[in-house]
C-alpha cells in the first residue's frame, strides 16, 4: 500500500519515472486480462475484485468523482473501475453543489477529505490548480483532465493500447495529428512516449501546432504534414478539433475542408503501412478529423482505448490508495 503522499497523487505523466509508467500498465494489463475472464460477475458486490492490502483491508475505500467539464469516457470508466476494485464511489455534480455559491475547488476538497473521502478524481478547465492543491490535502488527487495542460490517464491508458497490440513501445513511429495546442491527451501522450523512446510525428494546421520552445523538450518529436506522417506511421493517432476551446479567430481558419486538408480520409488511410493502427482518444467529430468508416474499421484500436480506461483507472486508483 502506497501512503507516501508524493507518489499518491496522480497530476502529470511528467511526475512518473519510466518504472512507474511501466509499472501502472503492467497493473493495467493484469486487470485487463483479468476483467475479460470476470467480465460478467466482477459488478456484483459480492463478488468484486477488492482492494485487498495494507489500510484498506477488509474496508472500502470512499472515492469521489468532480467534473467540471463534460466527460462520458473518463468519468465513467473511473466509476467502474473504481466499483470493480470494491470502493465505494460518490459522484459531485457542480451544478448542485456549493461551489456554485464561490466555494473553491480546494474548500470543496478539505470538505470531502475531512468526511473521510479517500480520492478525488477530478477534472478541471484550471491547468495548474492541481498541482497548486496538491501538497495541501491528505487525500489522493487523481488528474482526470486539466484544461489543455495534461490527461494523464488517458495517456496511460493509450500507452497499454499500444502496448498490447504491437507488444512494446520503444521504436515506434507515432503520428499524433490535429489540434494539438489545445489536446490535454496530445500534452500527456507526447510525453509518456517521448520518455519511452517513440518516435513521435505531429501534424496539423500551424495555428494549432506547438510553438519551439514547447518542442524543443523532447527528444524525438518532429514536426511534418499530414500525408508524410501518415504514411510513416506505425499508429495514427487522431485528436478531436476542440471548438469549445477555439478564438473566434481559430473558428474562421478551421473551414469546412478540415477532413480533406488535415483529417484522416479513406485515401489517406489506404496509405499507411501494413499493419499500422489508428487511434482517436474519443469523443470523435466524425466526418471532420476521421472519415466515419474507420471509426469501427480494422485498423481501429478506439474500442480497445475505451475498454483499457477501465483497466488503467483500476491500476491508478490502487495505486492511489
Ligand atoms: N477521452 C476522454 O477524455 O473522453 P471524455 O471527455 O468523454 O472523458
């Protein structure tokens, strides 16, 4: 059981040495193999996969989901990971909540932490309020999306993907193509990969692309248009076009030739390389970043993304409490 406080948050794939990343997906893999075995039974409460050691034996854990942006996949896959591991999960709905009087995220925090609450899942269109918190609260703070700064999870979860289909990592072409300025997925997934020694290809139109000095922290990130990158790849990984995150300005440049100009087309996709997958973190805009026809095509490794949420949700939330 992990009590150092240090290490049980979860606000950045930054934080995480190489060991932990791998450690977490081989956690994430062991509940995925183990989940396709007890798919039907684990949701019963008689028969969860408990949280088994340290502090928390024979007890179940209290974790709260706060989500101050819309979500379908995180929220819910953490809820059922958390569920799967026997903790019992609250869900905080901003809306209703005091937070809509002025209270702060922090208060609401020390509010639930004083009730015994044991994790947070939280996201946030604050980006550095995480870490700003962080040090200041007992309980474990899980990053489930913070602005356009960082998506740890779901980079975790697209590294076990990866992992899973082609059997490592190091070596490989990654083609990570869109919006990337404003894609808190792209910022954790260019990171997790750079550490692990992909090769990472971004496209997109330049007023969505990162700026030098942004690029000049990593080693093997390179920047090319989107048909080279494409054909390279040994995995497209597409990013939805974030308009609610858009200036009126980006709005005008982003016409209604995105799909043929920077989007993954049918011909597109009839260039890449044998083998190679496509992978989209969801929700998609079909018809704008990715024709509509590879969503469920057999390149697609989205389904496998969704279903490896639970898993690394699982790996995560064990390894917070
Ligand atoms: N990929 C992802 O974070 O999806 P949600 O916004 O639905 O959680």
């Amino acid at each position: 059981m992990n009590v150092n406080l240090a290490t049980k948050h979860l606000l950045s794939i930054q934080d995480l040495s190489n060991l932990e990343i791998c450690a977490i997906l081989d956690r994430g893999d062991y509940w995925s193999q183990r989940l396709k075995l007890t798919a039907l039974s684990s949701m019963d409460p008689d028969n969860n996969l408990r949280l088994n050691s340290g502090q928390y034996s024979g007890v179940n854990p209290i974790v709260c989901n706060l989500f101050f942006e819309p979500s379908t996949r995180t929220r819910f896959s953490f809820e059922v990971a958390a569920k799967k591991l026997g903790c019992h999960v609250l869900n905080f709905y901003p809306a209703s909540s005091s937070t809509e009087k002025g209270e702060t995220i922090y208060d609401t925090l020390k509010t639930l932490e004083a009730m015994g609450v044991n994790a947070a899942i939280i996201r946030t269109s604050e980006e550095d309020l995480l870490q700003e918190i962080a040090p200041k609260l007992s309980l474990a703070l899980i990053n489930a999306g913070a602005g356009s700064n960082e998506h740890p999870t779901q980079g975790l979860l697209d590294l076990l993907t990866i992992r899973q289909h082609f059997g490592y990592i190091e070596g490989l072409k990654v083609a990570i193509i869109g919006d990337i300025i404003h894609s808190r997925v792209a910022h954790s997934n260019i990171i997790a990969l750079d550490k692990l020694n992909a090769e990472i290809l971004l496209s997109g139109p330049e007023f969505l692309m990162p700026n030098d000095e942004y690029l000049s922290m990593f080693n093997k990130v390179r920047v090319c248009d989107v048909d080279r990158a494409v054909e390279q790849a040994d995995i497209v990984m597409m990013l939805r076009v974030q308009k609610e995150r858009h200036s009126q300005y980006c709005k005008e440049l982003i016409l209604s030739d995105y799909l043929e100009n920077f989007g993954l087309t049918l011909a597109r996709e009839k260039k890449m390389k044998f083998g190679a997958m496509i992978m989209h973190p969801a929700p998609f805009n079909r018809n704008i970043e990715i024709a509509d026809e590879l969503i469920e095509g057999p390149r697609s490794l989205i389904y496998k993304q969704v279903a490896n949420g639970v898993s690394i949700r699982m790996a995560v939330l064990e390894r917070a409490l």
